[in-house]
C-alpha cells in the first residue's frame, strides 16, 4: 500500500470525523462506498428521482460547505443537500448534474476493499478514534454481505 494513499485516507477520514463528530463506523463506510462506487447505485432504482425529491423536501437547510471530497485518491465529491437548500440552488439541475455524473463513474470494489481495510488499521492503531470492535463487526458483515450500500446512522443525520 503506497504510504501516501495512508496519509491522504487518514487525513480525509480526520476531516469528516472533526465536521461529524457522531459519525459512525457505518457513515464512514458509506463515504468510501460512495468514492469507490459512485452513485450509480442511486440511478438504478426506478423511483430513484422520487427518493431524491422525498430527502431534498425533508432536508433542512443549513450553512455547511456545498460540496465535500470524499475520496483519498481522486476528486470525488458528495453534494450536500442541505446547503442546495440553502444557496436556492435547483432541485432539477442538482438531480441531472447527480445522474450524469453516476452514468459515467467507473467502479471500483477494490478501492471499497482496500480503504476500508486501511481504515481499520487506523482504529487499530488509535490514529483515529473509533470503537474497534464495532468497525470490525461491522466489516465483516459489510463482505459477509458482498459490500452492499448501506445508510447514514441516525446521528450523522441529525
């Protein structure tokens, strides 16, 4: 593993940690799923645009940065609703700009896999705090599973 891809996940994963302080080991396997699996798994579903409409109609505006890198090796980024909200920005647009960019990402099962792993050697190592046993629960049940989609925790939500 090149040292450098350690550094920039670790630092990545520092920086969601200190903006969500409640985020889980779950919430940071969905980012890493997200980086590494883009969101063609969003488009596939045939009431894809409706569940968009449902979270953007819930969501509750708020002042945080717009868009959030989520990926350690390339620029990947995850559109916060919230702030879409709050800047007046277009659903409509919003939602084609998600589409378009999930059509064209290329996958990859072997990122998920690999930053997850570093990401448990980091707990391991008390470089960053989370309860061990939980992660390792939780990522064996993530490949038990095939390394599915999963959600949010409740609290990252709030």
């Amino acid at each position: 593993m090149p040292e450098k891809l350690d550094k920039k996940l670790l630092n990545l994963l520092k920086l969601h940690k200190q903006r969500y302080p409640l985020m889980e080991a779950c919430d940071v396997y969905k980012m890493l799923y997200q980086a590494a699996m883009g969101g063609k798994h969003i488009i596939d579903h045939p009431k894809a645009k409706d569940f968009f409409v449902d979270e953007y109609e819930r969501i509750v505006e708020s002042n945080i940065e717009l868009f959030e890198n989520i990926s350690p090796e390339q620029d990947i980024f995850r559109i916060n609703l919230a702030a879409v909200k709050l800047n007046d920005l277009d659903p409509e647009e919003v939602w084609m700009a998600i589409f378009n960019s999930a059509m064209d990402f290329e996958m990859s099962l072997d990122n998920l896999i690999c930053w997850w792993s570093l990401f448990t050697g980091f707990v391991e190592k008390e470089l960053i705090c989370f309860p061990l046993e939980k992660v390792r629960e939780f990522g064996s049940r993530m490949k038990k599973d095939q390394y599915p989609l999963f959600h949010h925790s409740e609290s990252y939500r709030e």
